[in-house]
C-alpha cells in the first residue's frame, strides 16, 4: 500500500484497476472484505469501507448470500471516471502552463506527437 492516501481510498482504486485491466470482469464476484483485509493485513472495516465506496458509484453491486460483483457497465463508467480525472489532473494543467508561454495549441500538439514516439 502506499503512503500518504487513505487505505480504503488504495483498496477501491485496486479494485477499479482490476476491472479496467479486466482481471475482474462484469458479473464476476470481487474480493470479499475479509479476503482483502486478510491479504493486505488490515482491519476488515477499513475494506469494508473501500468496497462500500464502489457499491456507493454502482461500481460493485451486493448479492444477498453471495457477495460482491462487479456491476454490468462498471468498465465503461471507470474508464469514462478516469478519463476526466485524466483531463483535470493533467491536461488542464498543461494547456494552463502553454498559455503562459505563448505555445497554440498546434505547436502543443507537435510536442505530445513527438514525445510520443
């Protein structure tokens, strides 16, 4: 796990990774609570509360009895989700910092391109 963010933050973020390198498909079941605590050493309510944050964004969804399962469409939401997060944490800034140097939006583009190859 790493430093400076919450571990239930870390847990839902591992779980969205799974879905989106789709080693968790829709329909399948996710970790369980006590199967994430167990393996990561941490106190089952501190999982409790990443998988919650999922089943909150209709990420996972509960099945009486069974578990935890990755809800039909989480894929498409995750990667909608992350694309925006994506823009806001790195491309507005970016196209914040060629204003300032006077860079069009052409030459930023040659730049992307060639650092791209």
């Amino acid at each position: 796990m790493e430093e400076g963010r919450a571990l239930f933050v870390q847990i839902a973020e591992q779980i969205e990774d799974s879905i989106l390198d789709g080693s968790l498909g829709e329909g399948e079941r996710a970790p369980s609570t006590n199967e994430l605590a167990s393996f990561h050493r941490i106190n089952p309510a501190t999982a409790a509360k990443g998988i919650n944050l999922l089943v909150d964004r209709g990420i996972l969804v509960k099945r009486r009895g069974l578990g935890m399962f990755v809800a039909e469409g989480a894929h498409e939401q995750l990667r909608t989700s992350r694309r925006e997060t994506f823009a806001e944490q790195y491309l507005d800034p970016m196209l914040a910092e060629a204003r300032a140097l006077g860079l069009d939006m052409d030459a930023v583009i040659d730049m992307v391109r060639r650092r791209a190859t």
